[in-house]
C-alpha cells in the first residue's frame, strides 16, 4: 500500500503570499490527485497530473515521478483560498485511493 | 449537471441504533466508494463497489454494511457494531479502470450521541 505524507500539516499566510504545498508517496504511481476540501466538508478534484505542471488560474501543480513527490503551489493567495489541501495516490492495481492527512491552509486578509 | 449526492448533510443518532446514509450518482459510474474520514487522519476507504450486487471491504469495515442494488446508489448503513460510529463519511465515485473522472459527494457528518 502506498504511503503518503504532506507538509505542513498547517500553514498560515497573509493574503498575496506565494504557498507551496508538498507530497512525498512512497509507491511509485501513475498519476496524483489533489483535493480540496473546505470548511463544509464537500471535496473538490483540482488536479490530476502523471508527469510536469498543471496549471488552473493561480494554481499549478508539478510532480516528479522520480523523485515521488508533488508541489501544489498558489499565486497570489486569498482568503477564498483557505480550505483543507489533501493529496491522493493510486493502490498499485485498482482504482482505490490512499490520501494524506491534508494541509490546512489559513490565509489572512 | 452530473454529480454525486449525499443526504443528508448532518445525521444525529443515539447509541445502539443503526443509521443509513444515502449516496446516489448520475454520472454513470461502474465504481463507487465510501470513505470515513476523523480528525487529522486521512480518508479511510470503508467499502467499494465495482459493479451491480458485488462489493469489497476495505480498511475499516467492521460495523458497517452497504448495498448496491442499482448502478446509481451505493448507501451505507452504520451498525450498532461500530464502536466509534461519529465522523465525517464521504462518498466517492469513478470509471472502472481509470483514475480520471475521480467525483466526491459533499459528504454526511454523523454525530452519536
């Protein structure tokens, strides 16, 4: 079974600031989700990468499938941004997931 | 619009007593899941679904049941087994053989009182 770890557990961060994210999975992999969940608890898919950067608006996403590990990073952060950043990596042979314990990002005005 | 829903979206049920929650999609999914998810953990996979009338057990299955019935739903039912039935349970869905198309349902908090 796959092992994901992320860091920080928590982050805090004024408004502007630039906000990396990071993923280290222990089981080489195909491809990465991040996740976002906000305070009402409802998950949103925001990126599914196998290889380089993704990008969507002031969030990109990179990973090295050599080294296991991805970057979640967002350009001029905002309040809107605060919610839970959690990263999910494939079981070898199956559609199930296994995630980290996500990042709580705080983003102050 | 195509989508995953739970209902409902907050659940309170006294100890002893069994508590089903719903998950329906319409997104033509072979595969559903359901997932726990408590306080600094990660989600934990419960059960998963790949096909009509067959499911498997996952992680943390002891106390719970499911069915599946219809492509379309994959409801959950809490037992009074589960020792520690209070969290966050989000359900979950995708095409079979693919890691694309990965939806979430917005998920039902249950409290045990």
């Amino acid at each position: 079974k796959n092992e994901v770890e992320q860091s920080p557990q928590n982050l805090t961060a004024q408004e502007g600031e630039f906000i990396t994210i990071n993923c280290s999975y222990s089981v080489g992999i195909s491809a990465l989700h991040w996740l976002q969940q906000h305070p009402g608890g409802g998950i949103v898919s925001l990126f599914m990468l196998s290889s380089g950067k993704k990008k969507h608006g002031r969030l990109i996403a990179t990973i090295n499938i050599q080294e296991k590990h991805s970057s979640l990073h967002i350009t001029a952060s905002h309040p809107r941004d605060s919610a839970v950043y959690i990263c999910a990596v494939p079981n070898f042979g199956n559609e199930k997931l296994t995630f980290g314990t996500g990042t709580r990002l705080t983003i102050i005005p | 619009d195509g989508g995953i829903t739970q209902s409902p979206k907050y659940l309170f049920r006294k100890e002893g007593q069994n508590v089903t929650l719903s998950c329906e999609q319409n997104l033509n999914h072979d595969a559903m899941y359901w997932y726990r998810q408590d306080p600094g953990q990660g989600l934990r996979l419960i059960y998963y679904s790949q096909i009509v009338n067959d499911f498997q057990k996952g992680d943390i299955a002891e106390g719970y049941s499911v069915s599946r019935e219809k492509k379309e739903s994959f409801p959950l039912t809490v037992t009074s087994a589960q020792k520690n039935p209070t969290a966050f349970y989000l359900c979950a869905s995708s095409n079979l053989g693919s890691f694309y198309g990965y939806t979430f349902g917005s998920g039902t908090r249950l409290t045990v009182v």
